[in-house]
C-alpha cells in the first residue's frame, strides 16, 4: 500500500516537469476558456482536457481502490506475476495500437474525451503504462504520433496532480520525512524535464511493445519461482 502511495506522490514531480515543457500549449489552452461558451472550434482542446481529466479521476479513483483491495490480499509473487501479466496485455494494445497509421489527426471529441479519460484511470494499476494506454488509445482513435504524445503529456498534469494528493491523504505517506518527501518531488521533476526529450525520441526508435513482453514474461517467470 505504501509504494503504491509513494509512487503516485512522485507523479506530482512528473506533473511538474510536464507543466514546464508544455507551458506554450497550457497557456494556449487556457486563453481559450473566455472561449468556452460561445462553442468556438478552439475550444475543442479545452473540452477535451476537462471531459478527460474528469473521467480519469472517476475510472482513477476506481482503480485505486481496486489496486489496494488486491495488493493487500496477495502474496509477493502473485503480485508480480499479475503485473506480469498486465505488462503482456500492455504490450500487445501497443503492437496493436502501432499499425495505425495517421497523416492528420483530428479534431479532439467528447467520445476521444472519454476513451483517453478511461485509459488513463486504468494506468494506476502496476504494468499498464499511463502513457502507453493513452498514446495508443488517440492512435487507434486516428490522431498522428506526435499529436498523440502531446495530448497524453498534458493530460497527465491534473492527473498527476490528483494521484498524488489522492496518495498523500489515504497514506500521508508513512515512513517518509517531509526532507526526503521534498527531495523525492525535487527528483521526479528534475529527472522527469531532463529526460522528456530523450523519451520523446526514444519512442520513435524502440518498439516499447516488445520491451512491455520481454518485461512481462521476466516477471511472470519470477513471480512463479517464488510462490
């Protein structure tokens, strides 16, 4: 229970090296809430962001409970071989998800709202990647590789921001010092600025859907030898 708190608290870092490398399209973002009633087009990422952002803090939320249910019922290697599994199923979506190729992406829906919302709630669970489900999912919906990306990065802001309040309120973080607390944040932000371009370019070279098997099929073989 306890690591799954701490893991999601280190996500406010990540939501915070996030803001900064996509502050231009934040700022774009927001200027179009003045927007928002007259049902300008330039909206459309605006609505997309809420109608995510809200579906993936109810799914979230969810999963959470969900997660902690299972992990307190379950023996050490039983956990790992269900991350194991979920690692599998991770991959095979992006296998799936990579042959959908896009020229142009669309316009942001209320239906893509909810899809990306949903896929992102589902990520709190251990093995299913938040980024992998939601890039995949605007893939399968028709959006290009780089629009995808660009979505699921800042969608995972609010998201972030949430999951760890969320992890901070049911644990209050046990066992970790408000110095270590600030440390770890600091960490996760730096680390986490640092390393988006390299990410970014990462994803266009490595098919992570083979890495998500290879991982997978590790951790089911050891959480076997251990039960």
């Amino acid at each position: 229970g306890n690591a799954v708190s701490l893991a999601l608290f280190l996500h406010l870092g990540t939501a915070v090296s996030a803001t900064a490398y996509y502050r231009r399209e934040i700022i774009t973002v927001l200027s179009s809430v003045s927007e928002w009633w007259r049902g300008d087009a330039a909206t459309a990422p605006l609505v997309f962001y809420f109608v995510a952002t809200l579906v993936s803090g109810i799914v979230g939320i969810g999963s959470y409970a969900l997660l902690q249910e299972v992990v307190s019922a379950l023996t050490g290697g039983a956990v790992v071989i269900g991350i194991g599994i979920l690692l599998v199923l991770m991959g095979v979506f992006q296998r799936v998800s990579a042959e959908r190729e896009t020229v142009t992406s669309p316009d942001p829906t209320v239906v893509d709202a909810v899809l990306v919302g949903a896929a992102q709630g589902i990520a709190i669970l251990p093995g299913i990647t938040r980024s992998g489900m939601t890039t995949g999912t605007l893939l399968l919906q028709g959006y290009d590789g780089p629009d995808a990306f660009r979505f699921s990065f800042v969608l995972s802001i609010p998201a972030a921001i949430g999951g760890g309040l969320l992890a901070a309120a049911d644990s209050g973080l046990q066992g970790l010092t408000p110095t270590a607390a600030v440390a770890a944040f600091v960490t996760a932000a730096v680390v986490g600025y640092l390393s988006m371009d390299v990410l970014l370019r990462l994803v266009e070279r490595v098919a992570f859907w083979a890495v998500c098997l290879g991982l997978g099929g590790v951790a089911i073989v050891g959480g076997l030898s251990v039960i």
